[in-house]
C-alpha cells in the first residue's frame, strides 16, 4: 500500500510539474491542481498508514491501548483541499477571463506586463 | 482579559471586513469604516507590544488544547513588533486608499479584501503553529489573488496570472514540507519541533524539509532565481495596493524564513551558506534590474527585491548582531516601501504617469511636496542619519567579524547601487525640466482634487516618513528593540518554555 502510494505521488508531482511548463494556460490550472493533490497525498502517506484501527477510545477503557491511526493527516488533507478548492475555482475564472481579455491562451505570448508602457 | 490582548489585533480585521460587506453599496461608509478601524487596531497592537515588552513572551492555545497539540498563538517582541508595523501600514494604506482607489472598486469589496488581507499578515506574524502558518500564507494570498485583480485591466489580468501561478506553487511546496517534516516528527507546533528536530537521526530528510521551506518561503519573498513574478505583477495594480504588497507581502516570506530558520532548522554550514550565496546574488540582480528599468514601480519593485538580500544576509551569518541588523532592516523597509508606492502614486495622479523619461518638473511646481518624497528616498539609500544606514552598521560589523568579505562588498555594492537609483530618479522626475505632457482626458489630475482629497494622500505619507524620521533619529530605541529581538532569536529556549509551559 505505501508503495504503491509512493509511487503515486510522485507521478502526480511529476505530471503537475510537466503540465504547468507547457505553454497552454488551461494545462497549467491542470498542473497546479494535480500537483496538489500528490501534496494531499503526500500528506497522507508521511502520517503513516494503520490499516483498521481508528483512534477511538473502547467504552471500558481510559486510554488508546492499542496501535491507531493518526487523525491529524486527515484533518490537514481536509483544511488543504478545502483552501486547494477556493484557489482553484479562483484559478478557474481568472483563466477564463485572462482568455476574455487577452485573447491567447498561449502563456508566452502574455508579455504585456513586460512591456515599457 | 488582558491575557488574551493578542488576539485582540486579529479579532479586529477579521470584525472589519466582515462589517465592510454589509456596507457594501456605501462607499463613504466603508472609508470610514476602514480609517476608524484601522486606527483602533494600531492602538491595539501598540498596547500588545508594550504588553510583550513588559511581561515577556504571550501566548494563548487556542481552545485550551495544551502546547503540542492545539494551535497556539505566540506573540515574542519579534511578533509583536510586525503586528504593530503592519497596523501602522494598514491605516497609512487605508487612509490612501479612500483617496486613491476609484469608488467602483471600492464598491466591489476593495475594503473589505484589504482588511481580510491585514488579518492574513497579523495571523502569520502570530501564529506559532507550523500548518496554522500555511492556512495564514492561503489566506494572504487569496486576499491579494483578488486586491491585485480588481479592475479587471488587461496588464492587471496578465500580472495576477504570474503572481497566482507562482504562490500557489509556493504554497504546494510549503505543504509538502510541512508533509515531510511531520511525517519526521509527528509534531505541528514551531517549539515542539524546535526541540524534535535537533535529535532526528535521519539529516538527509531535515535537510530536505529544510530546503523545501527555503523554495517555498524563497518564493514568496522573492529571492534572487524565485523573484521573477514580482517585477512581473507589482506595478500592474493600483498604487495603493502595490503599497501594502510592497511594504508587506514579501517581508512576511522573510518573516518565515527567519522564524524558521532561527526555531527548527539549525547549525547546518550547507544552509548557511546556501543563504549567504542566495542573498548576495538577490542583492545584486534586484540593484542592477532596478537600475534597467525606465518604469518608476518597477524600479521601485526591483529594489524590493534588492533590499530583501540585507534581511537574507542577516539571516545568513546568524550572529547576534547580524540578526539584530536583519530585524531593524525589516522594520526600516516596511515603512519604507509602503511610502515609497505611495509617493509612486502620489507622482502618478500629479503627472499622469510613472514613465521616468515623461517625467519631469516636479521640483518646480511643487517644492514642499518634493523635500516630502526626498526624505524616504534618502532614507531608502541609507544616508546618515536616516533610517537605512544604522542597520548597515550591524551587517558590516557582522560581515567582518565571520569573515565574509564577500558579503562586505556586495552591501557596500547594492547600496551603492540604490544611491544610483535614487539619483537617478530625483533627476529625471524632479530636477530635469518638465516636459509638456498632453493632457489626458478623464484623468483626475491631483491639482483638480478636493482638498479633502489632497490630504487624505499626503497625509500617509507625511505619517510613515515621520515615523521613517524616527527609525532614523531615535535608532538607539530601534536598536535596542532589535537586538533584544535577535538575543531572543537565538537563546529561542525561552519561546519554547513560553509556549510549553503556560497552559492557561
């Protein structure tokens, strides 16, 4: 499991990375949101799996007796989808509207803020 | 109640804006809004400060979840000392704003963006939890994703997609740092990993983490190979905005990268010199872009840049004076490049534009204001007894006393530069004679603006270039500040017993 995780990850580092050097702005929205999702999953492999034991306290008991799951990589993954989200619906409709204003969705052909105006 | 002063600042923008949203259609009302609140805060990080200064390092965990586990709010001098910069910043903005900014703007949520973005700030300066740190950065950015796209101008789009393509990315690499580092440690908490990270057997991955956080922090400070969205961006949106991006933004990177380097990651030689190769070329390509460039924002972007390699070089040689030099640089830079991009604007609405070669004539037709935008500018370069030059000494001093000549003469080189610079602009836009520029249509012309108006520009900048006076004429109290704040930099053991032990 955790390597095949591993392996996942890093194709989805490496796919977001190769997506957002193309020159297509579509693709770069594409590659920023894969490479955060192999971030998330990242997350989620480094807090280390435990298969079936979630961190709940038995009714007889006072304490975690046995091996349980780290519940705080969760929480992260949730906080940062959640952020990931807002920023990509953002991403989303700026995209759309650099297209609206710009006309081009070839990045290198933006250089208008390089210009001498 | 006095116990939880710290979160009084925070508390307070978060109130702001969402009071600024039910006010959305009036603009007056939002202007005030802005102004009053924005001088409530400053009193509030002002008592903070004191409260830091006097009692020592506050803390408070947040929900009652002791140390580790809960989010913790720490507010040590260093912290506290931002806090009240960035208030200071926030209300000369903000009373700049309501003159500067055009009401459609405002009435599509300007304010209330701009107060979200200053919670940003206070939260990041505060926090004392590493993750906590992340959602404050998402926070700071998606602020400024809307600050520097409001408007919808053709350089404006164009700008914000450079500037949102390369934080985002800065923010993946963060969260995959903060992955790598817990998945080491278990731990979320800045002491709690100040303490783990010195017995991890495993170097190889801190050393990952820790270069990770140098891309992503390095990013969004805008370090010499990362910087190239900033001079990209940064003139694109209105002078106000570009204002409190200039004068904040990069500095809370800079902020991180001390933070983090002087709690978790320590004593490394690799690090170290990393640091000192990168600050020294920062200092060198922003001195020499700024010198290029005929645009005054971008020149004054560049010299951001520039100027970010003084804190990095303190950073880097990470000896008490160094730090301390590092800390009253940062502390001279807020104020200044804050009032720099509105003495930018401030040219802007006189002229009608920023081109150095259209410029001219200033000098003339309005001397007062003129000897006004002279002073920040000196104190930019570092003239004696101006601000800029006493945390100068603290570098030279701690250049020669590691050895790093390199360093030595790099600084002398970039502010040889920035005198450059400076000069140059007070010659083409100042003294050179005015050049007959055609009137534009539709454009308010400063002259052509109530006096209400008129003061409500200059008096920002009449306040930060006092307060720039002060930096400069009392640095003995700047001084002392700093140095207090670089002793606690490096004997961190009393913000880990700060934030380990007071479970209130």
């Amino acid at each position: 499991m955790e390597f095949l995780l591993a392996i996942i990850t890093g194709l989805l580092y490496a796919a977001g990375l190769y997506m957002m050097m193309r020159r297509s702005l579509v693709k770069l929205i594409l590659g920023l949101i894969i490479i955060g999702n192999g971030a998330n999953l990242l997350i989620f492999l480094l807090g280390r799996i435990t298969k079936g034991s979630p961190p709940i306290i038995g009714e007889h008991e006072k304490l975690l007796s046995d091996i349980y799951a780290d519940p705080v990589p969760q929480a992260l993954i949730l906080t940062a989808i959640v952020i990931s989200f807002g920023l990509q619906s953002f991403a989303i409709i700026l995209v759309k509207r650099a297209y609206k204003v710009v006309k081009t969705d070839d990045l290198d052909k933006m250089k208008a803020t390089d210009e001498e105006v | 109640m006095m116990q939880q002063l710290l979160i009084y600042p925070l508390l307070l923008q978060l109130f702001l804006s969402i009071v600024l949203m039910f006010a959305w259609g009036k603009v007056n009302l939002q202007r005030i809004i802005s102004i009053v609140g924005s001088i409530v805060g400053l009193v509030f990080s002002g008592m903070l400060l004191y409260q830091v200064l006097t009692q020592g390092t506050q803390t408070m965990q947040a929900g009652n979840w002791a140390a580790p586990f809960g989010i913790t709010f720490v507010a040590d001098a260093f912290a506290a000392t931002l806090v009240l910069l960035t208030s200071l910043a926030g209300l000369a903005v903000s009373c700049y704003s309501s003159a500067s900014i055009i009401p459609a703007r405002i009435r599509f949520g300007y304010f209330s963006i701009f107060h979200f973005l200053v919670l940003g700030l206070i939260g990041a300066f505060l926090t004392g939890d590493i993750f906590n740190l992340y959602v404050w950065f998402e926070i700071i950015i998606i602020s400024s994703f809307v600050l520097i796209t409001l408007g919808g101008e053709k350089a404006q789009i164009e700008g914000a997609v450079k500037y949102f393509t390369l934080n985002f990315l800065a923010s993946i690499i963060f969260l995959t740092a903060i992955a790598v580092l817990y998945g080491l440690t278990g731990s979320l908490n800045m002491a709690d990993l100040a303490v783990l990270v010195p017995k991890l057997e495993n170097k190889t991955l801190v050393d990952v983490a820790a270069i990770l956080f140098l891309i992503g922090f390095g990013i969004k400070s805008a370090v010499f190979p990362l910087y190239f969205w900033l001079p990209a961006s940064y003139h694109t949106p209105p002078s106000a905005v570009q204002a409190i991006f200039g004068g904040l933004l990069t500095k809370v990177g800079v902020y991180a990268l001390i933070r983090i380097f002087s709690l978790v990651f320590l004593g490394d030689s690799f690090l170290q010199e990393t640091l000192i190769v990168i600050a020294v070329l920062t200092l060198f390509s922003g001195g020499i872009g700024a010198l290029v460039q005929k645009n005054l924002r971008k020149v004054f972007s560049y010299l951001i840049i520039c100027h970010i390699g003084f804190m990095i070089v303190g950073l880097a040689m990470f000896t008490e004076v160094a730090l301390a030099g590092a800390v009253f640089y940062l502390i001279h830079d807020i104020v200044i490049k804050t009032n720099l991009f509105m003495i930018s604007g401030l040219i802007y609405r006189i002229k009608g534009t920023v081109q150095l070669d259209k410029l001219g004539g200033l000098y003339d037709k309005y001397p007062k204001l003129s000897l006004l935008m002279l002073i920040p500018l000196l104190s930019l370069v570092g003239i004696p007894p101006l601000s800029g030059f006493w945390p100068k000494i603290s570098l030279f001093l701690a250049a020669y006393d590691t050895q790093n000549y390199l360093v030595v003469g790099m600084v002398v080189f970039a502010s040889l530069l920035t005198l450059i610079v400076v000069a140059k602009l007070w010659a083409e836009a100042f003294w050179k004679k005015d050049a007959e520029l055609p009137e534009r249509s539709h454009f308010l012309y400063f002259d052509k603006l109530w006096i209400s108006r008129r003061i409500q520009f200059i008096a920002p900048i009449v306040l930060l270039t006092l307060v720039s006076l002060y930096i400069g004429f009392g640095a003995e109290h700047i001084q002392q500040l700093s140095t207090r704040i670089a002793d606690e930099l490096i004997n961190h053991k009393q913000y880990i017993d700060a934030v380990m032990t007071n479970r209130n």
